[in-house]
C-alpha cells in the first residue's frame, strides 16, 4: 500500500485540502444562511443549486479537457471556486448565493473529473482497487476535518468563508507542481433512463431516491441544526458525524455484499436508515440522540450508494457498465436536485424535525421496493456477483466507471480462482 500511495500522494493531500474547504462551505451555507434569517425553502433552493452545477460539470469538463488540457482546466476551476467561495458574505442573498453554489458544483465536479483521470491513469489493474480506496478514504476525512474548522470562527463574520478560500487556493499547489503526463479524459455517453430501467428496475429507482437522501443529509443537516438552536460547534458535530457514519460503515457492508443476495442487504440498509431517521424525529433536540441518529442514518447512505451501483452491474455485460454507470450517476444526481427542495419545503410547512420525516420516508420507499423488487425477479448466485464497488456519492463518472471495470475483472479472476 504505501509505494501505492507514494505516486499519488500529492494529489491526495490537495484532494484533502479541497474537500476540506468544500465541506466547510456546504455546513457555512447553512449555518450563516440561518444566522442571516433565510427560510428552510429559500436554503433548499440554495442547496439544490450545488447538485445542478455538479451535474453539469461531470458532463461538460470532459469536453474542455480536451480542448486546452487537463493542467489548465484544473488551475482554472479552482481560481473560480475560489473566488466564489470568497464572494458568499459579500452577496448575502438567496439568489447570490444560488448562483454561486451551482458556480461550485461545477467546479467541484470538474476538480473530480480531473483529479480522477489523473489517479485512474496512475494505477494498474493490480493497484486500482487500493487507489479508489485511498481517494474515497482522502475525500471523507477531508469533510469530517472541515467542520472542526469550522468551530475556529464565528459564522457572522466572514473569516470562514475566506479560510475556505485560501485552502481551495493552496490545494493546487502540491498537485499541480507534481503531475506527470496528463492521461486521456473519456466518458462514456450515460445509458439512456429507459433502458436502465429496463436492465435494472432496482437500481435505477433505489439510487434516485438515495440521490435525495444524501443531498439532503449534507445540504439541509446544517439548516436543521440552526432551525432548532443548536451552537455552531454542534452544527459541525452533526455534519461530522453523518460522514463519520459512512468511513465506519462502507467496507463491512462491502463485506457483508459479496456474500449474500444484495436485494437483502439494501432493504436492511434501508431499513436501518428509516429506524434511525425516526430516532432523530423522536430525539426531540437531545443533542447525543441526534448524533447518534445521524451516524446511523449517514452509515446507511454511502454504502448503498456503492451497493446499487454493484447491484446493476450484476445484471450487465462488462461492456455495458460504463455507461450504466454515467446512467447512475445521472440519476442520482436527479435525486439530489430534488432531495432538497421537498425537504425544504416540509420543513418550512411543518418545523424543522420534518427534515428527519423526510429522510426515514426516504428510507422507507426504497426498502419497500427493495421486498417489492425480490418477488419480481430471482436473485443471482452469489458466486456470478460482481465485486462491491468501494466509491462514495460524490464520485463522477471518471471514478465510477474506473471502479466498475476493476469490480469485473476482480470478479472474474475470483470466479478462475474457484474453478
């Protein structure tokens, strides 16, 4: 592992410093947008514009990366994410800062696209597993350290909106100065929704409604805090734990998934997910309570993020993965648009503890379809699965793809391997 993480160190430690300045700016959004009087709707919108800009960025960074290259593509998105960060407290408006989260979606979904095609072309087959593993393990421990950044200064002040600023603005620094070659950007055109469908009813349903379950965990967790008077330091121990929940979890539910029907795993998962949510509605702003409600209702997220993603692929040919894995990521980045502004909407209609309702009603519809889904169709043998896929929801398509291809193939040498 380590002459693994001795070619890509660099671009992890920028990787680290990014997500350490994007994870502060989702909670400040939501914290300073309480602070400032925004209403949960307005916040909503606010939140959803981020996915709307990382939707557009996976799709069209490719497309300028092959234009003026991977170095100033890079470089280029980052001085604007910057600078966005930076203009928050300058443009304290809902609109302003709707227009300035969809800004860093793009960005940051760019930032993904490149950063991912630099670490694919950097590993081997041998090595691919280990590096999504290292990237997946760099980008969350970027999140959690963010909010204990966040308890460094005052919210009303514009102090931690520019520490964001200056970590985006340094991350580059070790990656760009390290980079060798820079490796050929191509993704494939996302399977069309229908045909997904088709392939994979399960899948394609469950990972749009866990789309609205994960944005509206990492957007609207830091609204609900504010909405019911939590300090600014509990706010950020809310967040962490979310993300907290997901390193925890994710590996022994890979596990568990390469040894049983996964249909099984995700309606446990699932279930999990809405017990907890219920937990949270119930905990009547009991500060542990809710923590441990969102380290449960977190845990349950990421994992089955990569569970529907290894889920379909077990229907597939390994030629169709790629591009049912760009019609995964699509999808759920659908999810993540609306997750948010039914959320807000519910919370503004019926108080802030709606915003658990929501996320164990979330919970619920896709275990429900997960039983609905076991009587439609048998089961495939565990031994004819695909390898779980270790990713987490912020991956593009560059990643997602990259993993799905190692999954395959680690699958198939398993399958050699047993006779």
């Amino acid at each position: 592992m380590f002459k693994v993480l001795s070619g890509i160190w660099a671009l992890l430690v920028g990787i680290v410093l990014i997500m350490l300045g994007n994870g502060m700016q989702f909670t400040l959004v939501g914290l300073r947008g309480g602070l400032e009087g925004f209403s949960a709707a307005a916040l909503a919108i606010v939140t959803s514009g981020y996915f709307v800009g990382f939707l557009s960025g996976a799709r069209y960074t490719p497309v300028l990366i092959r234009n003026v290259g991977h170095v100033r593509v890079f470089a280029a998105l980052g001085s604007f994410m910057s600078a966005a960060l930076i203009s928050f407290p300058l443009l304290v408006e809902p609109w302003a800062w709707t227009l300035l989260r969809i800004l860093i979606g793009f960005c940051m979904s760019g930032i993904y696209v490149t950063a991912e095609s630099w670490l694919n072309d950097a590993s081997t087959n041998e090595t691919r597993g280990k590096v999504l593993s290292a990237y997946m393990i760099a980008q969350t421990l970027g999140i959690i350290g963010a909010q204990g950044l966040l308890t460094l200064g005052d919210a009303q002040t514009s102090v931690l909106f520019i520490g964001a600023s200056i970590l985006v603005s340094i991350s580059f620094a070790p990656v760009l100065l390290t980079v060798g070659q820079a490796p050929r950007t191509e993704v494939t055109r996302p399977m069309p929704l229908r045909e997904l469908y088709r392939q994979s009813p399960l899948g394609t349903v469950g990972i749009f409604f866990l789309g609205s379950v994960y944005a509206t965990q990492s957007g609207m967790g830091a609204v609900f805090g504010a909405l019911i008077g939590m300090t600014a330091d509990q706010i950020a121990l809310l967040v962490a734990m979310l993300f907290a929940g997901a390193l925890a979890f994710q590996y022994p539910i890979g596990w568990i998934s390469d040894r049983m029907d996964r249909r099984k795993l995700i309606f446990a998962a699932s279930l999990v997910g809405a017990v907890s949510c219920l937990c949270g509605f119930l905990a009547g702003g009991g500060l542990w309570p809710l923590m441990a409600a969102a380290f449960i209702a977190g845990g349950m997220t990421t994992p089955l993020y990569a569970l529907f993603l290894a889920y379909t692929n077990d229907f597939l040919p390994p030629e169709d993965m790629p591009a049912a894995s760009g019609g995964l990521v699509f999808t759920f980045g659908l999810g993540a648009i609306a997750g948010p502004l039914v959320t807000g909407w519910a919370m503004e209609w019926a108080g802030p503890f709606t915003f658990w309702l929501v996320l164990g009603a979330t919970f619920a519809v896709i275990a429900l379809y997960a039983l609905y889904r076991m009587t439609q169709r048998p089961g495939i043998p565990v031994s004819d699965t695909e390898s779980y896929l270790g990713v987490m929801p912020t991956a593009t398509p560059v990643a997602v793809e990259a993993a799905s291809a190692w999954a395959a193939e680690q699958a198939e040498n398993e399958r050699e391997e047993n006779g």
